[in-house]
C-alpha cells in the first residue's frame, strides 16, 4: 500500500503568467511519521481560477505529479473537496478520481467549510474544536475518515499533510 498526498500552490503575477508547484509526499501507512519519497513539480501557464470550477486549473497539476510517481499510489489525498454538497456537485476529488478511471480511492480534507458542505464528515484530531471537512470518492466516508484520524501528528492537520502543504509553498523535498 502507498498513499499520496497531493497539494498544489500557485505563483501569482500581475505581469507574468500563473505558475504551480505540485507536491506529492508519498506514504506507505497512514500513521507514518516520515516520507517513502517526496517530489515537486513545476507547472507552468496555469489557467487562471474560475469560480465554481476550480478543478479546470488544479486537475492538470495534480494529474502532472502523479505521473512523476513510479507505480500508482493505492490511496490519493488532496487538499479539498470531493464533492461540494450531498453527491450531485463534484468537486476537484471526483474529477481527478473520473480522471483515474475510478481506479484509485481519492480522500478530501478541507481545513474550511464549504457553504454546502453539509454531507462533509467533520473530524476533529488533536483536541482541536476546528474540524477537518472529509469527503470521499471510491471509499466510503467514514473509512476515509478513519483513515485522516489514523494519520500521524498530534494537531488538527496530520504531520504528512502538513509536509506537502510547505512543498507546495517552495520548501525543498528531501
């Protein structure tokens, strides 16, 4: 088993075109502490941000990483949403796991509430009152959520999320 936790960052610029950085850090069990491998790439003329349809400009960084990857990971975590309400509004998690012909179970973890996130599984980790927002595509719910409660760290976002988020912002891989 591998799990890859994705999260993108962008370069914006009033006068040059908007870049990502596309991190993935790759896992082999959810409690683990530390990376099997960690990888950034680059992601240049990125569309720009759309309301509603977010996916168009994160989709093609993301699907960028994961062809870095040697083997395909058995689990994905992104940062967001799966689906944007009760299963009828996909979110960037079921377009990227469509665009994986549904192989490849994809977990969301949103530190914010969407206004129609309802259906969201709210965990809450460390003694934290915040919660995390779980949704999920080709897992159940609750197993994902299990699975984001099992991650290792002792704070509200678990310790790998955390390391893919600062790889998106430029920290260097290891």
């Amino acid at each position: 088993m591998t799990i890859a936790c994705i999260d993108v960052g962008y370069t914006e610029s009033e006068t040059d075109p908007t870049t990502a950085l596309a991190a993935c850090v790759v896992i082999k069990d959810w409690g683990d502490a530390t990376s099997l491998s960690e990888l950034v790439v680059n992601v240049d003329a990125v569309q720009d941000y759309q309301p509603g349809q977010f996916y168009l400009r994160e989709l093609p960084c993301i699907k960028a990483v994961l062809s870095e990857l040697l083997n395909p990971p058995t689990h994905i975590v992104i940062d967001g949403y799966v689906w944007l309400d009760d299963l009828d509004h996909p979110g960037l998690g079921n377009y990227l796991h469509d665009a994986l012909n549904q192989a490849i179970p994809v977990i969301g973890v949103a530190k914010n509430p969407f206004k129609r996130s309802l259906h969201a599984h709210e965990l809450q980790r460390g003694g934290s009152t915040r919660p995390l927002y779980i949704t999920s595509a080709g897992i159940p719910v609750a197993q994902a959520a299990s699975k984001i409660a099992a991650m290792h760290g002792p704070h509200r976002f678990p310790t790998i999320l955390k390391r893919v988020d600062r790889l998106s912002r430029g920290e260097q891989p290891v």
